[in-house]
C-alpha cells in the first residue's frame, strides 16, 4: 500500500521536437504527483507519447519545459555523473526486450550492473543470487539467459532490476511479447516488489486488463497527461471497456 509521501513530482513538463518545418509535439502538458509505494501505470494509444514521458522520467530525455523531482532531487540538475549514479541505485529498470552478454550465464548478466557499483566479484554474485531466489530462477544462475523461454528471461531481467534494491521500478511494456500466464507472473513479481518491499512502481503497458491494479493511472492522449487517482480507476477502466466493445460490435457488424 502506497504511503502519503509524494516520491515524484512533474511540473510543467511538455517535450518538442522538430521535424522538417513542423513542431511535434508528443507531450503538451503534464503536472502531476506520484507516492511513494505506490503502483502507477502510464498508458495510452500508441504514438500518445508514452515512452517519451517514460524517458524524461528516467532522465534519458531532458524535457523542452518543467521539472521533474525524484525524492526531492531535481533530475535534470545532476551533473552526468550523478544523473548516472541515481540511474544506477535508485532505478531498476525492465524493458520488453532484454539485452545480454552471450558470453556470460545468468548469475554474471544480473551481476554485471553491480560491478559498476564497487560490489566485488564475490559479493555482486552473492547478491545477484538473492535477487534470482526472489523471482524464483535461483536455479537458473548456472544457464545461459539466450537459450531461455522469452517468460524466463524475463523474471531474470526483473531480478537484474531488483538487485541493487532501488526505490523505483520502472518497467516498459515488460509483458508485451509473453503469453497471458507469464504476463501475470511479472505482473505478481512487480506488486510483490510494491507491497513486500516498498518499491515505487512505474509501469507502461498497453494491456488493459492490468489497469485496476494501479494506485495511479498516467492517461496520455493527443500530448495531454491526465492522472487518475485510485477511486476514479473503475470509472475509468469501465469506460475503457465499454469503448472497445463497442468497437468489437462494429467490426462484427462490418463483417456480417
């Protein structure tokens, strides 16, 4: 359960670009306010600039206006090595595809990001071995994460996030290539994480099915951000469901 401690703070951030003669512009407005512990998941059609607010929020894209706080520290006012020192402990991050070294078996790939830490060998091995016993792959550490199924590597690209036990998860679409059974198992691992261990999640996704587990949900649509706290969610999630219905019905209709 989330506490009462507002963790991120946006504050008039918009994002510009351009392209030829004209102004793109994927985020127009966003103020808003996450908790700390809390469950928050960004989403919207495709092109509304989900991974565009996701980068600015994880300092990969400074933003054309505004600021942005993680635990009162200004992101976008760290020198580049402190940016890459709050990156390195403060998030884990969890991308639909995962990018590892071949040449290194699974216990070395979740290792890797400790090294940079100042961990020794010895103690990046041990810790790296808790984080795959908490995701259930501590047998795992010996194979070689390539010539495992895509739900496997998955749950070891959430024990790489976890090991450096940041405050933050932040997981882009992590379920977008894995069937329903293995969505859902990442799914528990990032609510485990939320409840069990005071994590702050951020989550973007495109499943519509996981909406009702969010604290907050992060709407984007044509550039705007809306933010909708927990007992506006039902509202929202029926509204969702009812729209695509009703465009099954057209379709159906359509092909009648």
């Amino acid at each position: 359960m989330s506490s009462s401690r507002v963790i991120i703070k946006a504050t008039g951030i918009s994002q510009q670009f351009k392209v030829g003669d004209e102004i793109v512009s994927p985020i127009k407005s966003a103020d808003f306010e996450l908790l700390e512990s809390s469950f928050n998941i960004i989403y919207g059609p495709s092109g509304s600039g989900k991974s565009t607010l996701l980068n600015i929020l994880t300092g990969l894209q400074r933003p054309t206006t505004g600021t942005i706080l993680f635990d009162d520290r200004e992101v976008y006012k760290l020198t580049p090595d402190e940016l890459a020192f709050f990156r390195a402990t403060r998030l884990g991050i969890v991308y639909q595809s995962n990018y590892w070294v071949q040449s290194l078996n699974v216990l070395e790939n979740v290792s890797m990001p400790l090294y940079f830490l100042g961990y020794s060998r010895t103690r990046a091995a041990e810790v790296a071995q808790f984080a795959l016993e908490e995701v259930e792959m501590g047998g795992y550490a010996k194979k070689y994460p390539t010539l495992l199924s895509g739900g496997e590597q998955q749950r070891i690209a959430m024990a790489r996030a976890l090991a450096s036990s940041p405050l933050f998860i932040i997981a882009d679409e992590p379920t977008g290539s894995l069937d329903s059974v293995n969505g859902d198992k990442i799914m528990t691992l990032l609510q485990k994480a939320q409840k069990d261990n005071n994590r702050t999640i951020i989550l973007v996704t495109h499943n519509m099915e996981f909406l009702p587990l969010a604290d907050h949900l992060i709407h984007i649509q044509d550039g705007q951000v809306e933010v909708l706290q927990h007992d506006s969610i039902k509202k929202a999630t029926d509204a969702l469901f009812l729209q695509m219905q009703q465009r099954l019905n057209r379709y159906s209709k359509a092909a009648a």
